[in-house]
C-alpha cells in the first residue's frame, strides 16, 4: 500500500489522459493510489482482464522447481505436483496460458488502449499526451515490445524488460512521423 501510494505521489505532476489497469488487487490498489493522486479533473480508470499478470493455471501458488528431473516427462511432473521453470515461449501449465497468449493479449492492450491515444494526439496535432498502463511484471515485459514493435521496423527490441520490482513504472515515447503524400 505504501508503495502504491509513493507511485501515486511520485507521478501526481504527471496529467493522465486515462489510467488502464489490470483488474486483479495489486496492480488495481497502485492504479487507483495513481489516480487518486491526480488533479482534477482526474481521468478515466478502467480496470482490464488484458492486463493480468500470466495465468499459471494448476501450478498457481504452487512452489517452483527450477530443474525439471531427468526421465519424467511435463505431463509426469504435473501429475507429482511439481512444477519446473518452463523456458520455451509455447510452454504452459495445463489450464494456464503460455507467455506467446500474454503476447496476444499485450497486442490488444496496446492496440485497444494505446493506439487510439496516440492516433487521436497524432492527428489533432497534440504532444505530451500520457496514459498509464497498470500491469504486472510479465505482462509489462510483453507490452513493451509490442508497443515499440508499432515502430516501422517492426523489429521486436530482444528483452530488456525482465525482473521489474514492484511499483517500478517505464515510460515510453511515442512519436509519429507526419507522412505527406505528393501527387
């Protein structure tokens, strides 16, 4: 809480034009100190399931085991309740979501609450336009590439976005490049 309150102070000067924030308690408690923190008039807050943190579905609160054991198959480790490290992107634990699903959902994050923002700034002609977007430390990781990934290039940036802390915040500049089309 205390930490939710100090992003919220930490980022009172900063005017947001909407706040999007996962629906799941921590994330929402430190969107909520952020908007509580704003002047008025203070922006939209809308909570997301697009925005959740990975769904680890049976291995959920489930302690981890960074090796799995030699000889047993996935299917095997989950049947003896233990739940190693996954390090392919395609991987899940039966009922939870695989990291390339994140991915699908950060697309439509950023494409439902971004992307309107920036082309609305874009085309009125508006800079210093900020939005927040309240998530979770996977899912942060997946958003960020995406976005930069609305660059031209298209070039995914590698991951630089691993180990974020609680409350931690990056911020990210978008610019447009005004094409002028000549006949």
């Amino acid at each position: 809480m205390q930490q939710a309150r100090a992003a919220g102070d930490s980022l009172s000067k900063v005017h947001f034009t909407a706040i999007y924030a996962s629906d799941l308690l921590r994330a929402f408690t430190t969107a909520q100190a952020i908007h509580d923190a704003q002047p008025e008039p203070k922006p939209p807050l809308t909570k997301s399931t697009l925005l959740r943190e990975q769904h680890w579905g049976v291995a959920e609160g489930h302690p981890w085991s960074m090796h799995a054991k030699e000889g047993l198959s996935l299917e095997d480790h989950f049947a003896q309740g233990i739940y190693p490290v996954l390090y392919e992107r395609w991987q899940k634990f039966p009922e939870g979501e695989s990291l390339e699903e994140v991915v699908q959902r950060a697309e439509k994050a950023i494409d439902d609450f971004v992307m309107p923002h920036v082309w609305a700034a874009a085309k009125a002609g508006k800079k210093g336009v900020h939005i927040a977007l309240v998530s979770h430390g996977i899912c942060i990781s997946e958003l960020i590439p995406v976005l930069v990934m609305k660059d031209e290039s298209r070039i995914h940036p590698g991951h630089r976005w691993r180990g974020l802390l609680n409350t931690a915040w990056t911020r990210v500049t978008v610019n447009v490049k005004v094409c002028v089309s000549r006949s």
